[in-house]
C-alpha cells in the first residue's frame, strides 16, 4: 500500500507527541518493538515479524549517528509496512535503504527524517542560510537525510531548494 508524504509525516508527528520523545530506543519500547544487536557483516539493520512480534535487528558495529537513523528506518517499517512484514514472512528482508529500487525503502527513510529532524529546527536553520552540509553538521545527521526532509518540506509547501540526496546513502558499501 503507497503511503503519502502527508500521512508518512501525520504518522512520524504522533508518534513523536505520543511517546513524548525523538529517541528511536524509547520509541521503540513505547511501541513494543525489540531491538536486538547484531553482529552483522554487511547489513546495517532489519525489520522481521515472527509470530507476531516484532523485531529492529541492529548492527551492533554502527556509530551512532547511522544507529539512530537505522532504527528509525526501521520503526518506519514496523509504523508503515507491518502487515506487509507480517505477510512476507518472519525472515523475509527489505533491501534496506536502496530508494530508487523500494517504495518502503523510500516511505522508511521519509519517516526516519521526520522523526529524527525536528520541523521548527530545520526551518530555523535555513532561515539563517545554512546549507544542507551544515545542516546536517548542526542536527548530527547525515547530510542526505536533511536533503530528503527539504524535500518533505517542500510537498508540504514550504519555499525551499530543492536538494539533491543519493538514494543509497546508507547502503553499508558506499561508506
């Protein structure tokens, strides 16, 4: 099922204001989903359904700065795309963070930024002039993720430039 940009934000806003914090761990216990460390080769994160419950798994080897954006990518997954989870299979996996090939991909990563990149802050910032490189040094996020919540901003009608944002930017072998 294709979720709008306008439903992808209504969704991320409350559940910000329901758990009352941005804090993807805190999100993720209010919500019941676990998150469970993992000593991945390659892959940064997963979101799986088994038997009805549900589960981020983490690269425990991540920053945490990435860590923070996979788990809210991935509480993206379970807010957006749990019946399609629960449908594929417990270990069925999304090829994570590849937007030009997954509409769930790019669906995740839109949430992801509007948890994580408060509306007011962001706009404060560019109303100062700062650029999405300083931007994203400021928020301590990835540059990419800002360009993608411009973009955002932009379908819900503020007046920015647009930005352009690599669809892969966290594939683990572009870093």
């Amino acid at each position: 099922m294709y979720n709008p940009t306008s439903e992808i934000v209504k969704k991320a806003n409350k559940l910000v204001k329901s758990c009352g914090t941005r804090d993807p761990y805190r999100i993720a216990e209010n919500i019941g989903v676990e998150i469970m460390p993992c000593n991945f080769e390659r892959q940064r994160g997963a979101y799986k359904v088994i038997k009805r419950n549900r589960f981020i798994f983490i690269n425990e080897n991540l920053q945490p700065a990435p860590k923070r954006i996979v788990l809210l990518h991935e509480i993206g997954h379970d807010v957006l795309h749990r019946a399609e989870a629960a449908r594929a299979g417990g270990f069925k996996e999304f090829n994570i963070f590849n937007m030009a090939d997954s509409r769930m991909e790019y669906e995740a990563n839109v949430f992801a930024s509007q948890i994580e990149l408060d509306d007011e802050e962001f706009l404060d910032y560019c109303s100062m002039g700062y650029d999405v490189q300083q931007i994203a040094m400021a928020m301590h996020s990835d540059i990419n993720l800002i360009a993608l919540k411009a973009d955002t901003l932009i379908s819900r009608g503020y007046r920015l430039s647009r930005q352009g944002h690599r669809n892969d930017f966290l594939r683990y072998d572009k870093h």
